[in-house]
C-alpha cells in the first residue's frame, strides 16, 4: 500500500516550527511496512487542504493529516474533508462530554467554538485523544484510508501509536509487515572510526540494515529487520549483532537506547561505589550529566568544577609548580589530571574519581592544541592514572567527547 | 509571489531525519515577503520527482527545492529537470575543476560519479557550493523560477542565504518586502506569567506580530514587522517594544538572542568581579552553562557540586546539625542555600557566589515537594541572602529553569 503524509499549519509554511510530526508519523509507517511516498505541508487554508486531499486520494491508499482539529476558525481540516466527500458533520458525544466536562472543572466558560473539537465525519471511526481535546477521525471514503490527527506533538503521537496504527493494520491486513529494530550504544570510539571498523558490513548491508550515527557525544547503531515473528526477527538481529561485537564489542556499553550515565549509575549502585569528579575544561557536564540520572545521589559523591588554575590550587591542592612556570607540566597535562583526580578523591571521600583538563577551544591554551584533553582516574588503593585524547570538533563538541569519554573510562573499569 | 519548497530525499520518506530544511527555507522566504503555499517531500524517484516539479509548477511562481545533487545514481533532481523541460544537462567548468582539486589534494583517485555534481542545466546560473561539492543552479523557465539547492543542511543553508535569496529578490524585484525582527529576552519570569501580563497586546497583535515562546529554561518575544525601510521598521518595532519594557522591562535582559550565562559573564568582566557557584540539585548545571561561554575564566572562579549532604559538608562546611536531625532547616532550606553561597565565596576566594538546593524529582525529598528551590547569593561585604522557588515541569525543566533563575539573580545584581 501507499501512503501520504499531509500537515496542516501555516506555521509550518512560515518556517515558525519545523514538521517533526511528518518524521514521526513516516517512522510508524515504515515500521508497519507501509511505504510513504509523498509529503505535504498545507496552509490553514479551506480550498488548498481539500486540493491537497484530493491529490492525495489520486495516488495513494492510506492518507494520514495532522493538524487543524482545534477549536478556531483556522481550524479547517475536518470541515474541508467533508465538503471534498460530500459527508455531513456530526458530534461525537463522548468527546462533547469530555470537552464540557474539562471547562466545568477548570471553573471557565466554554467559548462555543470548543465544540469544533468535538465533531467527526459521519460514519467515521473515532479516534481517542488522550492528551487534549480535539478528537481524531479513521474513515474509509471510496476505498481510500484516511486518519485525521491534532497538530501538537503530545496529542498526535500518542493517538497515531494507539489508535491509528492499530486500525491502519487491520486495513492493510497481511500487508503489514512489522520492522523490528535493535539499538547498539558506543562509547570511547569515534563515529568515523566506528564506521570504518564496520565499512563492509555496512557497504554490504540488506537484512538487517545498518545504520550508524552520532549525537551529543554518543555514537550509535540500529540494526533494522522485517520479519514476520519477533523469533525470526531476533535470529536476523542476533547474527548480525554477533558479527559487531567480535570486532567492535569493547566499545558497546548497552543493547539499548540509553546514555552511558545511567549505565555507570546502575553500576556503581549495585557495586555499592561511588564517583567524585574534577573537571577543567568540561566546567561540570560530567557531574551534571551524572546528576541528570533520578536516584544518582547514591552513586555521585561530589564534584569540584576547577576551570582555572586558582581553582586547581585552593580547591583540590594542585602544587603551583605543577601548574605555572618554566618547564611546568601545566594544568593540561598527566601530571595535573593525575592529582585532580587523586585529590578530588580523597577530599570528598569517593571510591573512584574522575578528572578532566584540556582544551576545548577556541583559541588554544598554555600552547597546546584545541582539542587537546587529559583524563584522570583514581581508585582507591590503587595508583592514579591518564591518558591523553586528541578530540576534533567545536568548543561544545570537544567538551560533549571529553565528558562521555570519562564515564566511558570509569564505565569500563567497573566492568572489568 | 507564491512559492513552494520541495525536499528530495528518501531517508524523509523513511522519517530517518527531520526535515529542517524545509523550515529554513520557510524562514528565509518570510524574511523577504515571499508566501510559501506548499511544502512537498519526494523521495530519490525520478518520475514522481518530475511530477512533483510539474505540479508545482502549476501552482507557484518560485520553486526552491534541496536535495538530490549528490554524486550517486539516486540524485535525480538535476537529470528530472533537465528531462521535464526538455534542457540538456551541462557541466559547470569551476565546479570540475574544483572537485578534480579536491580529490587530487587528498589523494584519492575521484570516482567517475563525482563528476555528476559539477552539472548544471544549460542556461542556468549557478549557485557556489562554499561547503561542498555540488554546485546549486537557479533558473528562470517559462516564466516559473526554480532554485536547486544541495541536501546538507551545512551546505544548503549558506548557498541558500548567500546565492538563492539574492537571486530570488532581483526576480522578485518591488514585490520583495523585507520582515525585519528583534528578540527580547526574559529571565526570572515564567512563559505563562509573561503571557499573562501582555495578554491582550498578544491577542490584539497586527503588525508588528508579537510571538512568546520558551525554549531551554529561557522565554523570548519575538517582534516582527514588515517594512519598506529599516528606518520604518525600527519606528514600528520601537513603539512595540516600549509598551512591553513598560510592563514587564525588569525581566528584560537583552534585546538578541543570546543565553543570559553570556551577559553574564560579559557584565562580570567588565565589572572586574568572579562568581563561584555551590550547586546541590543543579549538578554542575550553572558551572556548565557559565563556562561554556568562551573566556569565562576571567569571570568564574570555580564550583562545588554538593550533591549530597556528605558533599554539603565536607565540600562546603554546612553544619551536619543544619542538614540532618528533628527540626532541622534541612539541605532544601533557606538556611542551607545561604551557607552554601556564603561558603563557596569564601574558599574560592570570588566575589559573589551562588548555589542551589531543590527538589528536582522525580520524586520528594525530606517531605518537601517537587519544584521546590533554594537560590542563595552571597557577595562580599554584604550578607548573604535566599530566596524561594517553586518550580513546574520534570527533573530535567525543574533543573534547567532553577540553573537560569540563579543566573539571573546575579545578573540582576550586577545590573543595579
């Protein structure tokens, strides 16, 4: 089957918001096996939705709109659908109810225009909104599918997940053939280098697909598969994924779509540890990070943000000839990521510590380079130790890496 | 003029990626007076590439389309044009020449395909390509003006500002009225609050347009006002502006758009002063923000993430009797906030200081409510202060929002 995606919103033609409801309604096709082919953004505009609808019913089987399902006069999706089909509109009562109910319990007078949400084509299914008021509609108008949902993302997404997808595939039948996906999660190497160490896996991908890709200081795989069972799926995935790990398996932190700070959370509660931090040039994004993770106060000791050679000194102890002076290491160096993590250690009393001094640009520093970045570890009873990256990327980037490679650092060795 | 904008791509059928370009192009048409009326996505499919060129065509004055001009055999978009106007393809001299230069100074040998992205239509004036390989064209063709930009954000954005508005404008000729804007950006006030203080300006809106949004723990109003001159503009905007300084000026902490952390710290260089930051629920949040600002270490001296009371203590020196037994104040308290700031000033040696302590959730803490923030500031010579929160949204928006109102308290410090 072929399907449209159509939005309606002059804010999307005026570039006010960007159409990340087409994105997320096309990914649900495409995991039910239904081919999109075309879509549209219209304007809060009678006559060119209904000419954008009739289109639409000329090429493809299934049509799924957002948006124009509220209470304004702007609001015209539901009334240019039923001029097109010549079908009267009517109102659903349960929605009518609801929609009366909410102003009541508010204590607000119900502007009449409100009952606009509240109406549907006659011999439509309806379709629940959980999240709002502007009930959706699935309708089967001269053997063409049609599914009218609301425009704000935390209405539609739920109501396409719940209800649309559900009746779109008992419309397709046996044509729907569910995608069955499977997320790889790295750390502690590079996309490029990911993807160099995967190129004729990738080059040479059909089933399961391959897809790599980086985000936030994270990179990523997504192994896709069509099958009919999730048996045969996991077999598809499995081999696949077997074939990753024997030559990239170091790096893989979890089999799911998660940041490796909740992993290193989990962790360190479970082995009854805890991290303290010291950090440069990350300025606190790993304890933020860290501390992003709900129940992470178990887990996180404390953090000391030394970004200048002042704090490095008065806050964790650094000697002033380890930092300044001829022939000083200098506060990017081994020797002071060694002692950042050592001393935030012991200061705060954590298991572990992690540091972090380096360059994270734009200009360079001390005349090191931009991206230039040492880490610490310290663990108790055991030596401290560095190790030194060479990082690429803006200011921001060069400090997302920095981060995510220092939990990846204290990651792999609680696991080992 | 009417416009419409086309986006060619498979991997936007699939909802892989987020059609951004669209919006970009939306944004940069508005700018110059130009209606988009239609947007459309078709995927790497040369005929329902021609037909969504002709349809189009049918309907618009300018056409702007991205995507499809890479070197393989799924760009299509230059050979479905060249086809539907019956315009043979031809190959744009510096554009070889360049991509001949490239592959040689990376010594790699070019494959033949690359040649594909030095092709222009005959006739055609052809757009740089600053970023990238494939050459844009711009073309005027019975009457209907077409644009082809390439598909990467980083290598459309600047063809598409530098060479296609241009280009677009001398077609446009009178027809081209610029929209001119300015952003006014509020701290230490809510989205809703605001909206309430300015309610019926907003609703009563013509021209300029006057549009609240909230993104990131920051609300901003854009004003917008199409004019025949800036001088015009700057009148409209002016009178706009001072009505909303008016009723709400103190919340105004810039008139662009820039992060607070960024005046900030431009406002504690210029005063000679360093801040130091105490961050218990924020974990690092502040510390992080305030040093990614570029040359920041003229102006922060240094943080403690003190997470938990173990951290208070030890890190900060708050009395174990403040934060823990019956009738404590507690670690979210007003007593606790103060020390905190006051400490964090003295043993980094900075000129004022700020911490936070709160309940970010997900869940309470000590009975005391998610939302609920201590903000304390300490400066020296004065005695420190606390003030009281009570924030909305999840751990992340209660962290982010608390993160931007400690700034702002500075700020406004300093501003007075």
């Amino acid at each position: 089957m072929k399907a449209e995606i159509i939005a309606v919103g002059t804010e999307l033609l005026l570039g006010q918001i960007v159409n990340t409801n087409a994105q997320y309604i096309a990914q649900g096709c495409a995991s039910i096996g239904l081919n999109v082919y075309y879509q549209t953004v219209v304007g809060d505009n009678r006559e060119r939705i209904r000419q954008s609808f009739s289109l639409a019913a000329s090429r493809a089987d299934v049509i799924i709109a957002t948006g124009g399902l509220g209470p304004t006069q702007d609001d015209l999706t539901k009334d240019a659908l039923s001029e097109l089909f010549g079908l009267p509109i009517s109102i659903h009562g349960p929605s009518m109810e609801k929609i009366t109910a909410v102003f009541q319990s508010r204590g607000i007078e119900m502007v009449k225009s409100n009952e606009r949400q509240a109406n549907v084509l006659e011999g439509c299914t309806p379709l629940a909104n959980d999240n709002g008021l502007a009930v959706g509609v699935a309708l089967t108008h001269e053997g063409t599918h049609y599914i009218l949902l609301p425009g704000p993302p935390k209405e539609m997404k739920p109501m396409f997940d719940q209800y649309a997808v559900p009746w779109i595939r008992s419309v397709m039948g046996e044509e729907a053939s569910p995608l069955y996906s499977k997320m790889l999660k790295f750390a502690g190497i590079g996309e490029s280098s990911l993807e160099h160490r995967l190129i004729d896996l990738i080059d040479g991908q059909q089933d399961p697909t391959i897809a790599p890709y980086a985000k936030e200081g994270e990179v990523s795989i997504r192994l896709t598969t069509r099958a009919c069972s999730e048996a045969e799926a996991e077999r598809k995935l499995a081999d696949t994924e077997r074939e990753i790990r024997s030559r990239v398996g170091e790096y893989i932190y979890a089999d799911r779509d998660v940041p490796i700070e909740y992993e290193l959370v989990s962790m360190l509660i479970a082995a009854g540890r805890t991290v303290a931090l010291a950090e440069s040039c990350t300025g606190g994004l790993v304890s933020e990070m860290l501390t992003a993770v709900p129940g992470s106060s178990a887990a996180y000791r404390g953090g000391i943000v030394c970004y200048t050679n002042e704090a490095k000194k008065e806050l964790l102890g650094v000697p002033a000839h380890v930092l300044e002076g001829e022939g000083a290491p200098g506060a990017i160096s081994s020797e002071t990521a060694i002692l950042l993590a050592q001393n935030a250690m012991e200061r705060t009393g954590a298991d572990y510590a992690l540091s972090v001094t380096g360059v994270a640009g734009p200009a360079e520093s001390e005349g090191k380079p931009v991206g230039l970045v040492y880490l610490g570890v310290a663990e108790r009873g055991k030596p401290a130790e560095a190790m030194k990256l060479q990082l690429s990327g803006n200011r921001e980037a060069i400090r997302l890496k920095a981060a995510k490679q220092a939990l990846y650092v204290l990651w792999q060795r609680l696991k080992h």
